[in-house]
C-alpha cells in the first residue's frame, strides 16, 4: 500500500519537475523570441536600406530628367536666339514670341501642320520660330507641331483646277505671306478675333505679334480637326 506520506514526495518531486521543466521551456521561449526579433530586425533594417537606396536612385532619375528637359529649354531658347539675330540682322520676319504666346495660351489648340514656300531661307526660318513658340510646354504654347516642311511640289491639281500652272502654295489658296487654314467654318461670329476655334485664336494670336495672318475657313485639304499654316514669302 501506498502510504500518504510516500503520495506526499510523489507530488513534491513531481511539482519540482513541473518548476524546471517551466523555467527551461519559459528560457528557451525567451531565447527563440530575441532570435527571431533579432532576424526580423535585420529583414527591416534590410528592407529600410532598399527603401532608401531606391529613394536615393529615384530621386537621381528625377534629377537627370529635370537637367535633361533644362537643356532642351536651353537649347531651344538659344535656336530661338540664333534665328532672331539673323533676322535682325538681314532684315528678316521676327516674331513678337511672348506677345504670341501670351495670347494662346489658356486657349483652344489643335495639332498643327507648318509648311513654308519651297527654296526660301527667309519663310523657313520664320517657321522655325513660329514653331519654336508654338510647341514649348515649358515657355510655349503646348501646341503639337509638325514641320516645318516645304509645300510639297506634286500637289493634286484637282484642289483648286483653276491654279494648276501657279506656284505649289497657290495650290492650295496661299495668297499672302502667311495663311491660315482649317477644316472649320467660322461660325456664329462676325469677327475673326471672336471666333473661340484653334484657327481663329491662332489668328488673333499673330496679330496681338505683330504679322497679321490671312485665314481660309473651310479648306478642304487640311486634314480634320487640323490647323495648317503656310508661310509664305516676305512682302
């Protein structure tokens, strides 16, 4: 028989047991919970030092971008300048760049179509500032430009039969040192500076710089929704 004084040491060795057995799964708990702390610290600090790398090479791509879009300003503004001291001196057109910008900008625009008279520097060079104005987000209007190009030379007759022996820009109802043309009808107002269209805005745009356009309404060579513009040969 089991006497209770043997039940007793029983109970005591077992709660002596129970004590070790507690502090050595309580330690080994401890031990694995700042091993894995310890591991998952490393994993953030790895991450944080990604994070930040990649902030830091983000921040270079934005730079390079930035200093990229500067130099093409730059070199913009200075094909600008070199025209313009031409023009003044050989007593070619100049355009009035901010007065033109000024005046379109916050306004109707439409993809535009540049041509200018075949074999003439002076037209080219006039369309090349018009075009420097135009398509600039930065300093410019934003407009999107295509050309310069000549007027091209195997034009369909069928435009205008009547001008089939005139000049390339005739062909196409060029009358004037700089044309105008679009698709577009000039609608419910009377006067050419109150028409809110592309066209009519680009027209009032030239005459706030100083070289009044003449504008075609209803030209049916332009593509759709397009604004052209022919510059033509000087007065």
């Amino acid at each position: 028989m089991f006497t209770l004084e043997w039940w007793k040491s029983i109970f005591e060795i077992g709660g002596i047991v129970l004590l070790v057995l507690t502090a050595a799964f309580g330690a080994g708990a401890l031990y694995t919970n700042k091993k894995i702390s310890k591991i998952q610290a490393g994993e953030i600090l790895s991450l944080q030092e990604r994070l930040i790398r990649g902030e830091v090479e983000f921040q270079k791509a934005q730079q390079q971008t930035a200093n990229a879009e500067t130099r093409a300003a730059e070199a913009q503004l200075a094909l600008r300048k070199y025209i313009d001291d031409i023009a003044s001196h050989t007593g070619q057109r100049i355009l009035d760049s901010k007065g033109f910008i000024q005046a379109l900008k916050g306004r109707a625009k439409a993809p535009l179509m540049l041509l200018y008279v075949r074999n003439n520097s002076e037209a080219y060079n006039f369309a090349i500032q018009i075009r420097g104005a135009l398509e600039s987000e930065q300093d410019g209007a934003g407009w999107n430009v295509s050309g310069p190009f000549p007027v091209p030379s195997d034009l369909n007759a069928s435009v205008y039969p009547e001008l089939a022996n005139a000049p390339d820009a005739m062909k196409l109802g060029a009358s004037s040192s700089l044309d105008i043309f679009t698709t577009e009808h000039l609608g419910r107002h009377n006067v050419l500076w109150e028409d809110p269209s592309p066209a009519g805005v680009l027209a009032w745009a030239f005459l706030q710089a100083g070289s009044p356009p003449l504008v075609t309404f209803g030209a049916s060579w332009v593509p759709e929704g397009t604004v052209a513009i022919i510059v033509g040969q000087k007065p």
